[in-house]
C-alpha cells in the first residue's frame, strides 16, 4: 500500500506538536475582506485580523480552499 498524507485546513485547531509529529499539512482557509483576500495564518495573523475587525467594525467571511490548494 502507498503512503497516506493527511491534510485539514487551517481552522483545525490541532496542537503544533500534533502536526509536526504526524506532518500534515494545513492549508489556509481564505479570509475576505470586502475585496481583499487573505490567507489564514499566511498572509494574516489572529492578532492582525482582530485589529482589522476592530478597525473596521465589519466581520470578515471566509472560503474554503479550492481542490487545487491542497495539490
């Protein structure tokens, strides 16, 4: 039998331990707001994107990641 890589998106909440030991990979959920994209923990962190909700008073939507993004 193959070998089996896991992956799961970023809002797996699993401890980083857990994912080194293991390597799965994480891909990034997109963050949207109004016409920017960002990458969950790439292109922003959890403490940038609070500062930007309370900057901006808007809550921001999310993506899933496309088929692609796990290639």
């Amino acid at each position: 039998m193959g070998k089996v890589k896991v992956f799961s998106d970023s809002t797996c909440d699993l401890p980083l331990d857990l994912i080194a030991q293991h390597q799965i990979g994480i891909v990034p959920l997109y963050v949207l707001f109004n016409d920017e994209s960002y990458g969950d923990g790439t292109d922003i962190t959890t403490p940038d994107l609070y500062k930007k909700v309370e900057e901006t008073g808007k809550l921001p939507k999310t993506a899933a990641p496309s088929p692609g993004d796990f290639i």
